[in-house]
C-alpha cells in the first residue's frame, strides 16, 4: 500500500492498522511491531510512545488506552531510512515528501470521505475531519522549499485526536 492510499483510508477511519483512539497498549503493540521508545508522563499520569515516525498517547486506567497520536511525515524528509524502515515493519511506502494535493486527489476517490474545514494556523493549514477525529497540517509558507525539510503544500503531520466530551 502507498503512504498517500494509507493517510486517505486513516482520513476517513481515524484508524491506523485497526486501532484508534480507546485501543489498549496490548491492542497497539499487536498492530506496530516496530522499535519504539516509551515516555511516561510525570507521576505516570500519561503515556507517549514514540515509534519515530509515529507517535501515540495513553492515558492510564484498568490499562493504558490511547487517546491521539501523530504521523509526523515531516521526519521523512531528512532521509529515506525511516521510510524504508517502516515500509518493512508495516507494508506501507510513503515518499520522502508528501503532497497535500496528492492525499486530497486519493481522499476523493475513497467512498465515503469525510469534509474538511481548513483554519489558518500561522505558516500552516489544518485541514480537520470531524467525523473521523483526525487533522493534517500542511505547509503554507511559500517560501518554505523542499529539500531536508516539507516545502509549500506538503504535509507536515497528520494526528488523530479525541472528541471533547460533553459533561
């Protein structure tokens, strides 16, 4: 699968590999089988663990059940190796940059895409799926060139985030 196929089904679904956000950290370490490194908050009230090119959050409880996480593809950019690392724990092969326009092209051919609002976050756009719970922030800086780092209309990261509930 491309990486481009990958952010529009996560787009959608607000799931990565089948897990979202209320996964267990069980249900998370079945699903990433990939080298990680844990942070855990102070007094252990949060858990992030960082696969490098993932990130994924927990708050604690009977288990540990994630509540966001984050692709951040800006990493991509300053070399291929974390790609073709992921690529092989994963199945799935994303550029060294990822176009905002070629996520958008793909999202609309995947039945059932989600809207999205945009809102200008200084430098950056966030594009925000309501009903999946997820937002891409794109590069908006013009003169932000490609290279070791995301130019103009590529995405920076992607990120999966829990509703605010009402009390």
């Amino acid at each position: 699968m491309t990486g481009i196929e990958f952010l529009a089904s996560f787009l959608r679904t607000g799931r990565l590999h089948g897990i979202g956000i209320g996964s267990t950290l069980g249900e998370v370490d079945r699903a990433f089988r990939h080298r990680f490194v844990d942070v855990i908050g102070e007094g252990g009230e949060s858990l992030r663990r960082d696969y490098g090119f993932v990130e994924f959050c927990f708050n604690p409880g009977d288990a540990w059940v994630m509540s966001g996480g984050s692709i951040e593809l800006h990493r991509l950019a300053s070399g291929q190796d974390m790609a073709t690392e992921w690529a092989r724990a994963t199945g799935v092969e994303f550029p060294r940059h990822v176009a905002w326009e070629d996520v958008r092209e793909e999202l609309a051919r995947v039945p059932g895409a989600p809207e999205l609002t945009v809102t200008d976050q200084g430098g950056f756009l966030e594009y925000r799926a309501a009903a999946s719970n997820v937002s891409v922030i794109v590069v908006d800086d013009e003169e932000e060139q490609r290279g070791c780092h995301a130019g103009h209309g590529d995405v920076w990261s992607v990120s999966l985030w829990a509703p605010v509930r009402a009390r």
